[in-house]
C-alpha cells in the first residue's frame, strides 16, 4: 500500500522520525512540506498519508496549519500525525478541526520529544539527554508503524495530572497571544553578530526565502513571513545567529546529527 509521509523540518528533528518511519512502512515516501507548497504539488497521491511536524508554543506551526488548509486528501483513506515533542492531545484536536473541512480527521496520532532547539526560552540538551531522547524516539518508533501498517486508530490520551489541567486552562490565552503577534515579533529580531564570516549558509538553508546577502552579511526580509523553522540559526557554523532580547548566544546549538545542510536545502524545494 502506497504511504506518502509529508514533513516539515527545520532543525532535522521531524526529518529524522519521518525517515525512521520510512524504514519501517512499507511503499512509503517522504515529501517536505515546503516543497510541496512551492510547487503547488497540493494533491496526495496515497492511501495512506502522514503528516510529521514538531511543536510551536504549544501548538501546531503556522505554516503546517495552512498547508493541512490547502492539501487535497480526497484520495487518501488512512491518516496520521506524529510530533517532535510532547504534546497534548488538543493539538492533534487543532488538525481534525482543519481537516474537518474536508470531512477527514486523523486516524492516529502519536507524540514523542526530540532534543530541544527553541532559544528564545530554552538551552539545547546536553550530549547525554539527546542520545536519550534519540534512544527513546527509537523505541517508539516500532509501535508507531505498527500502528500506521495495521491503519488502527490510536491517540494517547493526557496524563490526569495538576500541570495538565492548568495546562489547559492557560493554553488558549498563549496561543491567542503567540498567533497575534507571531511569536512576540520573533521573526523580526534575529540578526548575525560579528562572528558572521558571510558563508551565505543562512541565506540557502532558509526555508521562507526570506534571507539574503548583502554583501557579506546576511538580512532577513520584513516583506517575507518567517516560518520559525530556526533552520538559520542551528546550523550556522559560527553560531553567529542570534535572537535579540533573549540569552541565544548562550544557549548552545543543535540539528539533527544525521540530517545535513544540504538535506534541508533539498527538502526547500
């Protein structure tokens, strides 16, 4: 059976898991989202269709939420979903809502929590818990496919824990106030310091497009929408990227050990 596994990625994290799927379904593809959206090649061409993304302040990325508006899923009969990172069940509520314009939601829907990579509030992992993190992914991933091989319908349900109800009540005020502002401005205050050498890695590896050199530094276009995928900064080889008015210089950097520059370029369309 034909399995098309749309990703999206810009640390290599979801790339990843979405390789690690391939090995273990059978007749699968993998298609970057961003890919698909520049060539308007909008129309899954499978039975069976998934969809791996991680998570942006608690929620389903913009850019994943407008492609899952946009993709034809009239030829698929099995869908699903897998995260990067933890989540709660609600965001997997998110896409049925968006699916639910076609009549579709998903089938399955599972969440697992990759190594770190959101600066403005967080460091990176340290050696030890990614290769945990890494080990634990793994071990999820034969029960994922099992799952997605036999199309049985599976959603893990939220842990009844104090945190999570305050979760709850306190989720839909932080994405009202990140979706308004698109992140606090985030995209408007990255910028290269002076340890930029002008390599112009930035400028290919950006999945909006939005950055180009000039001369021999980089800009970001305020014209251009960020898809806050962070790309740029994790795989800067001077670590020269910074977010102004956070500790992103001190934070550390990480991408995916076995997903390249050159895999995210391709994966840009």
């Amino acid at each position: 059976m034909k399995t098309q596994i749309y990703y999206f990625s810009g640390t290599g994290n979801s790339l990843h898991i979405a390789r690690q799927l391939k090995k273990r379904v059978p007749g699968s593809t993998l298609v970057s989202m961003v890919a698909a959206e520049r060539s308007g090649l909008l129309k899954a061409e499978a039975e069976r269709v998934g969809f791996v993304f991680p998570i942006h302040c608690l929620c389903v990325p913009l850019f994943v939420r407008a492609f899952l508006e946009k993709i034809d899923l009239s030829g698929a009969t099995y869908l699903f979903a897998v995260t990067s990172r933890e989540c709660s069940v609600k965001v997997f509520s998110r896409v049925d809502r968006v699916l639910s314009k076609q009549e579709r939601r998903l089938d399955a829907s599972f969440a697992v929590q990759m190594p770190e990579t959101y600066l403005p509030v967080f460091e990176v992992d340290t050696d030890e818990e990614i290769r945990r993190k890494e080990a634990a992914m793994l071990g999820e991933m034969d029960f994922i496919a099992s799952v997605v091989n036999g199309r049985k319908r599976y959603r893990k349900p939220d842990p009844k824990e104090f945190g999570m109800y305050l979760y709850y009540i306190m989720r839909p005020v932080m994405i009202f106030l990140y979706n308004r502002t698109r992140y606090f401005n985030l995209e408007n205050r990255f910028h290269a310091d002076a340890n930029c050498t002008g390599c112009g890695l930035c400028n290919d590896i950006c999945l909006s497009g939005r950055i180009r050199m000039s001369g021999d530094k980089p800009v970001w276009d305020k014209q251009t929408g960020c898809l806050f995928c962070f790309a740029c900064i994790h795989y800067c080889p001077a670590q020269a990227i910074q977010i102004r008015r956070s500790k992103s210089a001190a934070r550390g950097r990480y991408h995916h050990p076995e997903v390249s520059a050159g895999d995210l370029i391709h994966s840009g369309g």
